[in-house]
C-alpha cells in the first residue's frame, strides 16, 4: 500500500476529487493549510497599505491506496492540478506498513 500526500491550490480540489473518483479511488482526506515554496509568498494591498504574505493558502490531500494503483493516482493528480503556474504544488509517496477499517476490522487492502 501507499500513501500519497499532495499539496494543491485550493481552487483545483473539485476538478482533482472527480478525476480520482474516475479512476476508481474510494476515499480521501482533505486539509487546509498554508505554506510556501518557490514563490516565498506574495505581498497584498490592504487599505492602502502593503503586507507580506508568508503563506500561501493551499489544499494537502491524503490518499491511501494499493500499490499497483499509486503511479495512476499520482500521475491523475498531476495532470488535473497543473496550472503552469508557480505554486501548482508538490506530490509525495511513501510505503504504508498497514491499514485497519476500525468498523469492521478489515486490514491492509481490504480496509482501504
């Protein structure tokens, strides 16, 4: 199994959801959170004033599934996320040693 963690702009999550229903993914978890990379934030004008803005708003996305699904869920969320604009995100994937369904019991790839 494994977990793939991908940090996207907010605005992309419904697109991106669809894409990965489409292509049989079954469940998902969904945090907002801000952050900053390449583009270091950006300043805004406030009442006439300007302000530095660290962080940037982004959406981080939580995604376990079998193995052999990982490199098509990655590769659906790269194309559906990309905006070929600075701050599109980052995609991470890391093994998962196991998984239980807490209702049912279900372990590793049948709890998922």
């Amino acid at each position: 199994m494994k977990l793939i963690i991908a940090t996207i702009k907010p605005f992309k999550l419904e697109e991106v959801r669809e894409a990965l229903t489409s292509i049989g993914v079954r469940g998902m978890m969904v945090t907002e959170i801000k952050g900053f990379g390449s583009q270091s934030g950006h300043t805004e004008i406030y009442r006439g004033a300007e302000y530095a803005v660290n962080f940037v708003p982004k959406v981080k996305l939580e995604i376990v599934v079998s193995a052999a699904m990982a490199d098509e869920v990655v590769s659906t969320i790269a194309t559906t996320a990309k905006t070929d604009k600075i701050g599109d995100g980052k995609i991470f994937t890391l093994d998962v040693e196991s998984a239980l369904r807490v209702r049912t019991g279900e372990t590793n790839d049948d709890a998922i």
